[in-house]
C-alpha cells in the first residue's frame, strides 16, 4: 500500500527567518478533484493573461483570485492538509493570515504541482 507524501513547509517573515514550520499531506485523489475545481478559479485567470504578461502580472493576478475562493474551502483544505481540526485552525491562524495565505499557496502547489508543470506555470 502507498503512503500519501508528504513535504515539511517553512514559512519564512520577510528576513528570511522560519516563523512556522507545517507537515502538509498530499491530498487523497477524491479530496484533489474536490479542491481542484476550487483551483481552477486560480488558473483559467491566469492562463488567460498569459500572453504578455510578465510573472509580477500573473502573482498580483493570483492575488487577487485568491480573494474570490470561499472561506469554508480555504479552510476545510488545510485542515485536510495538515491534520488539524477545525477549531485548531480557527486558533493557528488568527492574527497570522499572511501565513495562512503562505501555506495555503504551499499546499495548493504541493498537490497540482503537475498541474502547473504542465500548463508551463512552474514558475508562479
């Protein structure tokens, strides 16, 4: 039987110093397809300004998309990464939402990395 991998993910503050440091998971397959739908709103965006866009276009774009994601699959997807529960998030992530967002952009390439690889989008 396999085991689902795993990657120690470093956040670092802008001194490059580790503030936190997570165990994410690599999602079960059903768990992928769920959440992939949800990162699609991430890249149809992105793929769409492609074309001449330098690489700051596309992250401030990624940003932005970012916003639109719901707060319940945000959630739900690192619990689900991380082992945590619920309550544990509500209580890991307060005051720290650069972090959040951080790792929740870890995970997110963590588990589509072929996803973006193929789309030529390694980079972002």
């Amino acid at each position: 039987m396999k085991i689902r991998e795993q990657r120690i993910v470093e956040i670092k503050d802008k001194n490059d110093v580790v503030k936190e440091t997570y165990t994410v998971t690599k999602l079960n397959a059903t768990s992928g397809v769920k959440y992939f739908k949800i990162v699609q709103k991430l890249i149809v965006p992105i793929l769409l300004r492609q074309e001449g866009s330098t690489m700051a276009d596309l992250l401030k774009l990624a940003s932005e998309k970012i916003n639109d994601l719901d707060e319940s699959d945000v959630k739900s997807l690192v619990v689900e990464s991380i082992g945590i529960t619920p309550a544990q998030f509500e209580l890991e992530f307060s005051g720290k939402l650069f972090t959040l967002y951080k790792l929740l952009q870890e995970i997110v390439f963590f588990n589509f990395e072929d996803v973006f690889t193929e789309l030529g989008l390694e980079g972002i």
